[in-house]
C-alpha cells in the first residue's frame, strides 16, 4: 500500500495515509509517534492501537474459526473486537471521510478494514488480500466485501474465490501488484556473505504454520532422504525456525534488507512457495525477475495459476510432486535457465508498478 | 467541551450504535471534545462492561467525572444484564450512583421497561417504579424522542412529564448516500416507471413487514413493487420462523422481492433515496430512525400507530391504524385501486416434509449452538448413506495456575502445531465428503 500512496502521489493525486502507530505486526506496539506528518510528500496520520484484553476469548473462538467450525455471528464479532483495534482512525473517517474521493482499505482482515470500510462505503475501494482461509468465509465480513463501492483484486483466481464466497458489488477490478526490478544483483556476494556453496533452496517470508513451513520441511525431509545429495534450504525472514527433521539443513539467514533478499533470489537454485494462502505472492515474482524459477505449493490457487500462466513455475501437489520437481531443476540446469527467462518476462510484461497504477488510477476514476 | 457518551458503537450494528455515531460526529463539528465508552470493545475509545459489574460502571462514572458532560445512550441491557429482581436491586445503586455523581448526565431513555411495570399497585410495582423513578430524575436532564415515549414513561413510573424533554430524533442525523435518485434505482436495479415502496431494517417480527406484503397483494396493479430489505440481527426461532413466513409471501406475491443480507448506512440510505414511499408497520416500537431517515431524504412514509411513530410523523406521513388502512393508504400512495384480499392474513400453508425437516434442523442447530457450542448434528442417515462424525475441534487450554492447567497448557504447546493442521485436514477432508454425499442425493454434477 506504501508504493501505491507514493506511486499515486507521483501521477499527482493528492495521497493522505491513515495508519497505526505501530511498527509490529505481532505485538502492535505503539512504537511510532502518534499524530500528523508530512512523509515522502505524504500526509501521514498515525493512531494508536489498542490491543484486546479479553485474549482467552479470541483464542477460543480463533481455534474454532481456524478448524472451520460454525461460530456464531456475536463470537465473530468478540473475536474481531477483542484483536487490535484503531479507534482514532474510527473516528477521524467518521470527521473526515467526506474530504475524499476515494478512500482505499487493505487487507479484508485487519480490524482497520472491518470497522473502518463501512463508515463511507460509497468511497470505499476495499484490496482485499483474499486468500482461501477458514476467515474469509465469517459471515462478518460480508458488509465488508458486499458494500464498498469497488474491489481490486490482484490475480484473478483471488477474484473467482471472493465470487464464490460472496455477492460482489458491480465494480471490480484487476489489477495485480508491482514489483520494482532491483538494480543489480549480487548472487555470489550473498553466497560469500553466508558461507554457501552449490545448489541451494529458498524460502523468503514468515515461518510458520500458515505459510506451510512446517509441511515444507517434511517435504525436504523427505525429498532428501531420495536425493542423490541433499540440497540445503536457506531462508529468511521472520519467525522461528521449530524442530527440523534429520535429513533437512536449514540455513537461516535472519532478517534481510531488500537488497540481501534480492541477491539471496539470484542465489538461489529454486525458490519455495509453500504457501497455500496467497494472495498474490510478491516473492515468487522476485525470484522470477532475479531469474530463479520457482517450486509451488499446487492447493494455493494464486501461485499454481501464475505458474501456469508464466511457464515458470512446477506446482507440487505432494511430497512426491515435491521430491521429483526438485530432482528435475536440479538435474537439469537448462530447464531452469529456460523456465527463469520466462518469468522474468512474465513478472515484466504484467506487473510493473506504472501498469498497476494505472489500472488503480482508472477505477478510481470509473467508480467514484 | 468535553463531552462523554456511553452507548453502544459501531462496529457493532445496531440502531442505537448508528445514532451515536452521528451523535458524536454532529458534537465534534460543534467543537466539542468527544469520546465514547461503549459495552463491549468497539471503535469507541474505551470499553467497559457496566451491565454485568459494578466495577464497569465504576469506571464510566470514573470517565464520567473528566468529562464536562455525559450522554447516556439508554436501554435497559445498556446498563442492567437482565431485569431479574435481584439482580436489577444488585445493581441498582451502582447505575444511581453514575447517574447521581456523573458529570451533568443527560439520560436519552431510548427504550424502557414500561409495559412491566405500568398498572403495578402491589408493593413490588411500586418499589419497582420508585427504583425506576428515581434512575430518572438523578441526571441532570432525562429525554425521549417523542411525546408517546414521554407518556408511557410518565405512566409507567410516575415521574413528572416536566423532567422528561423530547429530544428530536433525527436531530443527529446526516445523509451518507447520493440523492440523486435515477442512480439510485440504476444501481439497485430497480425499474423505472414502477411505483417502489419500501420496507427496509432488521428482519424481525415486530417490524410486521408481513403485513406491507399482505396489503401490497391487495393492491391491483402490476407496477407497485414493494422491497424488503434487510438481514437478521439475532438468530432465534421467532425471528427465524418469521423470515420463512417472508420468504414465503415473497414468492407468493407478485410485485415483491425480498433483499436478505447486510445493508450498510449508505446502502441504507440509498434504498431510501431510491424508493417512492416507505412502508413501515410495525407491531411495537419506541420510535424509528427509519422514519427519520425517509425524512431526511423527503420520502413519505406509511406507518402504524406503534409507540411514538404517531408523534414522529409529519406531514407526509400516513399513520394507520389496522391492516384495511394500510392498503388503503398504500393504495392512495400508488394511485391505484385495492383489490379484493388476496391474502388472509392468518393463511398458513402446510409445509412441505422437506422444509419442515428444515426449520426444526435449524431450530435445533441453533439450540445446540447454545448448549454445546462448536458442534454439529451427526450426518442424517435418511438417505441411506453412512453418518459423518462431528468436525474436529482443538479446545483451547485452560487459562488456571494450577498445576494442571499448566501441564495442559504445557502439553498444548508441544502438540498445537502438529495437531492443528492434522484437524484442519481431517475437517477438509469431511466437507468434501459431505459435499460428496450432497450432491449424489441431489443429484448435482460433482
């Protein structure tokens, strides 16, 4: 959303961001001065969060969310309510919602969105970040998705879930996300930075269950164990790294600038995307501009359908489909080099920032 | 200067969440300094639970005490969890004594017990009215929004109709959609050329939108449509019956469509903005911020004689008194004749087999919800087909410091990880298997 405002700004429209005071997703401490600032020729407004007391209640409601069990529509409510909450942003959209044309909202689950989309839905442009979760099918976020004046999705098989899940309005839009080409890279400085020699896997993101961590060590664990030579797996990013199985090698590198990254994706053999809740999944894309063809978890809709667009990418769909697919690019140093090209031209051809901006640009201007 | 409001807010949705909302937008244009302390966490700056403690009470009467003013957005589950005696005695003197030592509380009584305790002579009663007397005249000032409310509080309570002040309803009130009503009718695809009346709110009983569609089919013409528009607010056997009662003659009666689902404040208002007239007959009511509303936007309104809408109606408003004049006046509205009744109102059709199988699974789902929340009927063997077992639910540990709850706690931790993604699997793995099993009885393409 950051690149969007400047982006928008960039193409003159006048961008004012309201956001949190904090800085952590996880703790959501007000660590940011609360107030008014002028950041990158931005009007910036933080307020301060206020985190739920009632935590025994969410966590009792969120497992059962988590399982896909009914809950009523009140425990939705309580386990929302009872998360982080932002009641001076409330507020000043309830003051000052008016003063826009468009306000836009991301992503679907954040509190900020839920309570806050509905002041002024007539000007509300929801980004919803869907990916098929037991969340997305609370029956809270109807109003959320069904009453704002438009949505903009970034694939479309993130739009085909939300039609399946709810009534969208008329206006919807697609209008993927952009990726900034790095300038260079250094593939072998990050191998010399980090001690790494030969073949490496990748995975860039937070490590944990939701992003199919756990499940991609079993599927190296066993990928390894039928390998000629087991193939370490470098990764960085956030999140604990949990118990790794006995013929898996982990190799974390913490937590990395934009440019570590970068060159870490040139490094690579194969990037990783356990995920099966992607939304759009910027990191594939990073990797394919950095010319690493990529390895796909096939249950997530998003990445299998830009794997199949693009050319560039294997869907797995079991530790089998894992273990072969690693053992083929592996092998087979020229299909790598081939599937890597058409990614980069894949990611180049749809998802530069000046065409999702003007993709934005013209549904603001259709919708509002 | 600094006011405090305590009312419900939103997230929540409810009528009285949406008033204050405007309430505290309207204030804070005037330049006041606004917060809201509401029940439960909201987008309210502060929560506190005033119902079910005192300590919650307290801590409004802490809040209020910083302000320079306190509103009170009234009804009775506002500050008293239920009107059980004792429990309303037990927490009696904690609301009085935010009432009595709040900073000049201006009480807006929205709604209140006044069937119960009107005629009561015996001693009880009249301890009753005394408690309720005097939560009344403790703040600074007391208002209703009309002068029925004023009435029935006087009756009910005795209190003089000299403290109660009438506060205008809509006095709050802001328009949040276009009023430009030819886009209006485009986007909700409404036809033009047809005469649209509208019933629009929480689908509920005493909203009696049954008896808008019972008139509408009495009127004889194809071009007077009539929209109800809403959702259900809470799930409870009268509210569910009643909304298959409306399914019902929705599809009965031509002319009328029925529009389930979430509305937000300005698809709210844009149904308004889009229609010809309101139709709002209701069986019970205090006052109605729909009415307000239909004002607001210049729209006529036929209503019942309920609570106070008699005293909120103005000139373009037709207040009824039984079902003949409803279609009368929705007829003179459209401009057509009234027809013979096409409808009794107390016709019931039999259900079918399968849909009474329906309403009592749905019925008993939401018992069951009740009782043993988070599980399911097993799969019914009508069809012949095996019984699937309930979804698999990971129960949260305990939250106690023995020694137990933290062994449980302990042992949850080492096995959360594992487990949660084996019940999430086994749970996907039924609904496909449900779904199977759903679509070979129904017959559908799987």
């Amino acid at each position: 959303m950051g690149e969007l405002g400047h982006g928008l700004r960039d193409r003159g429209w006048d961008v004012d961001v309201v956001t949190s005071a904090a800085r952590d997703l996880y703790t959501w401490k007000n660590e940011l001065p609360e107030g008014t600032s002028q950041e990158d020729g931005m009007c910036v407004t933080r307020f301060r969060t206020v985190v739920g007391t009632d935590r025994r209640a969410r966590n009792r409601i969120g497992n059962r969310i988590g399982t896909g069990a009914p809950v009523p529509l009140a425990d939705q409510y309580r386990w929302m309510n009872a998360g982080v909450r932002v009641p001076g942003m409330h507020e000043f959209l309830v003051d000052h919602a008016g003063d826009y044309r468009a306000i836009l909202f991301a992503p679907y689950l954040f509190w900020t969105t839920f309570a806050c989309a509905e002041i002024a839905p007539e000007r509300s442009i929801l980004v919803p970040c869907l990916h098929d979760e037991p969340e997305a099918r609370l029956e809270l976020f109807k109003p959320t998705f069904e009453g704002s004046r438009g949505i903009l999705f970034q694939t479309e098989p993130e739009r085909e879930l939300a039609g399946r899940i709810f009534d969208l309005p008329p206006r919807t839009a697609l209008i993927g996300s952009g990726v900034h080409p790095p300038a260079s890279y250094d593939p072998e400085g990050f191998r010399a930075r980090h001690g790494i020699q030969g073949d490496f896997l990748l995975f860039a993101g937070r490590r944990e269950w939701g992003k199919a961590w756990p499940e991609l060590l079993r599927h190296l664990d066993f990928a390894n164990s039928h390998l000629p030579r087991p193939v370490p797996l470098v990764t960085c990013g956030v999140g604990e790294i949990g118990a790794v199985p006995p013929n898996v090698r982990v190799i974390d590198v913490g937590y990395v600038s934009d440019q570590e990254r970068s060159d870490a994706m040139a490094a690579a053999t194969v990037y990783v995307q356990p995920s099966a809740r992607e939304s759009f999944s910027r990191t594939i894309m990073e990797a394919w501009l950095a010319g690493t063809p990529v390895l796909a978890n096939a249950a997530g809709a998003v990445v299998a359908w830009h794997c199949e667009r693009s050319g560039a990418g294997l869907p797995y769909r079991d530790r089998y489909e894992f273990a072969e697919s690693v053992r083929l690019l592996l092998d087979r140093p020229e299909t790598r080099t081939a599937m890597a090209c058409r990614g980069r031209e894949y990611v180049l051809g749809n998802y530069r920032w000046p065409d999702v901006l003007a993709r934005v640009e013209r549904a603001i201007e259709e919708w509002t | 200067m600094k006011v405090l409001i305590v009312s419900p807010y939103p997230p929540d949705r409810c009528g009285i969440a949406s008033y204050t909302v405007q309430v505290a937008a309207t204030l804070r244009r005037e330049g006041h300094d606004v917060d809201v302390v509401s029940p439960q966490p909201s987008a309210a700056r502060y929560s506190a639970d005033c119902a079910r403690t005192v300590r919650g009470v307290l801590r409004v009467l802490a809040l209020s005490r910083r302000a320079d003013r306190t509103v009170v957005e009234f009804f009775p589950d506002l500050l008293f969890r239920t009107m059980r005696r004792d429990q309303f005695i037990r927490h009696w003197p904690a609301v009085a004594l935010l009432f009595g030592l709040g900073r000049r509380v201006e009480l807006v009584v929205h709604e209140a017990p006044y069937r119960s305790l009107v005629g009561r002579t015996d001693v009880r009663g009249r301890i009753g009215r005394a408690m309720w007397r005097t939560l009344l005249t403790l703040p600074h000032t007391t208002s209703v929004h009309t002068e029925w409310e004023r009435r029935q509080l006087v009756e009910a309570t005795g209190v003089s109709a000299d403290r109660i002040a009438l506060l205008g309803h809509g006095a709050s009130f802001l328009r949040r959609a276009d009023p430009d009503r030819e886009r209006a009718r485009r986007e909700l695809g409404l036809r033009e050329g047809d005469f649209h009346f509208l019933s629009i709110g929480f689908l509920q009983p005493h909203k009696g939108f049954d008896r808008g569609v019972r008139a509408l089919a009495r009127l004889g013409a194809g071009h007077v449509r009539l929209d109800v528009v809403g959702s259900i607010r809470v799930h409870s056997p009268d509210v569910e019956s009643h909304v298959e009662l409306l399914r019902r003659l929705a599809a009965e009666v031509p002319g009328v469509r029925l529009h389930e689902g979430y509305v937000s404040d300005e698809l709210f208002d844009r149904w308004i903005v889009a229609c010809d007239a309101l139709v709002l007959p209701y069986r019970d009511i205090w006052s109605s911020g729909v009415l307000e509303r239909a004002k607001l936007y210049g729209r006529p309104a036929v209503v019942s004689d309920a609570g106070g809408l008699g005293d909120q109606a103005d000139a373009s408003t037709r207040v009824v008194h039984d079902d003949d004049e409803l279609a009368a006046a929705m007829a003179e509205l459209a401009g057509v004749p009234l027809s013979e009744p096409a409808l009794q109102p107390q016709a019931a059709e039999a259900l079918s087999y399968d849909g009474a199988l329906e309403i009592v699974h749905r019925r008993a789902a939401a018992l069951r919800e009740r009782y043993e929340p988070g599980t399911v009927a097993p799969e019914s063997s009508r069809h012949g087909g095996p019984a699937l077992p309930p979804p698999v639910v990971l129960a949260a540990p305990p939250e106690g410091r023995g020694l137990r709850a933290q062994v449980k706690r302990a042992v949850d931790r080492l096995t959360r990880w594992e487990l949660a993604p084996l019940a999430a699997r086994v749970n996907e793995i039924r609904e496909y298997l449900a779904q199977q099993e759903r679509g070979r009885h129904s017959g559908q393409p799987r």
